[in-house]
C-alpha cells in the first residue's frame, strides 16, 4: 500500500473558444472552467456533476473530498488512477445559488460533444444531479433506482452510483459505492474483451 495513494490528476483543457464559454450564469461566479482531467485517452469516462475545489486558500493544488472519496472506491474495486477521465455535467464550480435547469440544458452539449469526440467504451455517473441531466425525461430518475443495472446514453453503456460526497456523509453507502465500481470494472473488461476478439 502506498503511502500517499490519493493523486492529484492532470486537468486536460477545455477545446479553444469554450474556455471562456458564457452560456450560463455560472460564468459571472468567477470561477474558470474545467473542461476534464485524468488520462483523456481513456476507454472509461467518469462523470460527476461539477468541479470540486482545485486549490486551498494558499493556492495550492488541492484533493478535495469529492475527488479523495473517489479515488478511495477505485483503489478498493481495483480500478487504476490512470485508466480513467473524469469530467462533469456543469463545467464550473457553483459559489452560489444558480438556475439549475437552465445551467444543466447550457452544459449539456459540451458534455455531449465530450463523449462524441473522446468515444469511450464505458461511462459511469455519480449522483442524482447527474442522472437527472443526463435523463431529464426519465420518470423517477435516481440513483437509488438506477444503480446495479445499465443505460446507454449517446449510444454508449452507463450505469450510476452514489456521489462521493454521499459517501462521506453516510459511511454505510461505502460497501454499495465499491459494489457498484467493481460491477463497473466487469462490465468495462467484457466490452474490452468483445472488442479485442471482435477486431
């Protein structure tokens, strides 16, 4: 076991005329977009529903909770650090209140033309905010009633579970939130597996 297992991941930037994107009132929160971050090369995409803290009140880079909790559930399902991207449905941290449904309908097709570009194999929400984005017409969209089973969105598999901050707050989802990571790597071998003996 590594001393320091918690990584900061590399931030991938946000394609040229997006990074200044003004299409919500998130933008006036003075806070700079982040478009992803990990290996944007990855096969499996993570998507959580917004960027957490990036740096302490020194500047420095920071592990925020979100990213630390994670982390945590990848390690215990053996998913590897440099095998994933993480991005979110909203592209900047809110500071404040903020019009939630027309934020997540500006965000969207930047998420959309994410998984167009980078085609993952595989991707995996977390919480409800994001199930609720992704399927803003699905009857009783939540992770309660869509974890352990999957979805395709944009043509492409996805399943859910809890929010890492869920989990920090109610150590009892900890054992369901590794359940639904290791249900995750299965799921991303076999369709890795289907494409290696299919080509």
């Amino acid at each position: 076991m590594m001393d320091h297992p918690f990584v900061i991941l590399p931030e991938e930037q946000a394609p040229k005329g997006i990074e200044h994107c003004e299409l919500c009132e998130l933008s006036k929160q003075r806070n700079r977009l982040i478009w992803g971050e990990g290996n944007p090369r990855a096969s499996l995409m993570m998507i959580l529903d917004n960027p957490g803290a990036r740096e302490d009140r020194q500047g420095n880079s920071f592990l925020c909770g979100t990213r630390e909790t994670l982390q945590l559930g990848m390690r215990e399902a053996g998913i590897e650090v440099n095998e994933v991207y993480v991005t979110y449905l909203l592209k900047r941290r809110p500071m404040r209140a903020y019009n939630k449904p027309d934020t997540r309908a500006a965000c969207l097709p930047h998420l959309e033309m994410q998984i167009f570009q980078k085609q993952p194999l595989v991707l995996f929400g977390f919480g409800n905010v994001v199930v609720e984005g992704l399927f803003p017409d699905k009857e009783s969209a939540s992770v309660k009633e869509l974890r352990g089973s999957w979805q395709e969105f944009q043509g492409t598999p996805i399943s859910f579970t809890y929010h890492p901050l869920a989990v920090r707050r109610r150590p009892n989802l900890l054992r369901f939130f590794v359940e639904d990571l290791k249900a995750l790597k299965e799921k991303w071998n076999e369709i890795q597996h289907v494409r290696k003996t299919s080509t």
